[in-house]
C-alpha cells in the first residue's frame, strides 16, 4: 500500500474515532468505514486507490450533519442524504491533496462519494454495489427488525435498483433471502 493512501486511510480513521455514537465498544463510523474497506478489498480486490478511499471515507464525520436538522418525510431525507455526499466527498478530497494526490485523482474520488455517475461510471457503481454488500450483511437484520415487512420490501427493491447486474447477481448466491425479497434482486 502507498504511503499515500494509508495516510488517506488513517485520517479518515482519526476522524471517525471522534464519533460521538458507540456501538460495542467503537465508534459506529469508524466500524462502517472498517466494513466497507473489508467489503470493497473482498468484492474488488483489483480496486484503484480513489475507490478505495472513497469506501473507506464513504461515512466520514457523518454524525456531523444530524437528519433531525432536516425536514421529516422523502425530501428532507433526500436533502440530508445529499448533504452528506458533499460533507463526504470535501472531507476525503482535502484529505487526499494534504497526501499529495493529483486533482484528477481527487476529482474523481469526490464524485464517487458524491454518487455522481452512478449506472454510467464503474468506479461510482462499484462504491454503491460495496455500500449495498455492507447494508445487506450488517444493517439489514436490525433494521427489519424495526420496520414493517412492506417497508423492508420497499427497501430492499430500491437497494437492488441501485446495484449492478453482477451485484445483484452476486446477491442471490451470498445471501439466503426469502423469496419475495431474492426476487427484487432478479433481472
């Protein structure tokens, strides 16, 4: 690994330790960003160094734009969900320029946090497919145990939207849904 892209890595670490939020002992950022690393190294071992950081800074200081600042329903979560894109993709590029990369390389990660791209450019695909594996493997049991079986339905087909043919594809043969939920991953 360069040198470069560990100190990426490491700040976006030493920024996520600062979260305020626990969940078994560390802060909750810093174990997604962990999970997205170990998911984009598993799925796309051949990854390029942007989408690399780019998962890993995925939830950057994300405690730092609350939703309840945002209006309730749709829009304000959209709006929040946004906001959050940009907070991202400026934290990891000004990371990144202090590390030495290039504009280009910086450019590029920003959209990728910024989903800029996504369905048209495989490197903004490839970020949404890992940030599905990491929902689907360690946010989706907890979070349908609090919804309803129509809110899940609903979540979970606008998960599979979002993936790639190969993601959904890979979907079906890593996880064992039930079948009304397998068929949202179905072409």
């Amino acid at each position: 690994m360069s040198a470069r892209k560990q100190a990426v890595l490491d700040a976006i670490d030493a920024a996520n330790r600062q979260d305020p939020n626990i969940e078994d002992g560390q802060p909750v950022e810093l174990i997604y960003g962990q999970r997205m690393s170990t998911e984009m190294d598993r799925l796309f071992p051949d990854a390029s160094d942007m989408l690399q950081i780019a998962a890993r800074g995925q939830h950057v200081e994300r405690w730092k734009l609350a939703r309840n600042e945002y209006p309730e329903g749709r829009a304000g979560y959209l709006a929040w969900r946004k906001a959050q894109g940009v907070h991202h993709a400026e934290v990891v590029m000004g990371l990144m320029q202090q590390a030495g990369y290039d504009a280009d390389d910086i450019d590029a990660t920003g959209r990728m946090l910024r989903k800029q791209g996504i369905k048209r450019d495989d490197e903004v695909q490839a970020l949404e497919d890992v940030i599905c594996f990491v929902f689907l493997k360690w946010y989706f049991a907890p979070f349908a145990a609090k919804h309803s079986a129509e809110k899940i339905q609903r979540i979970v087909e606008k998960t599979a939207r979002k993936m790639s043919a190969e993601g959904r594809a890979r979907v079906l043969q890593e996880f064992d849904l039930p079948e009304n939920l397998a068929a949202a991953f179905q072409d």
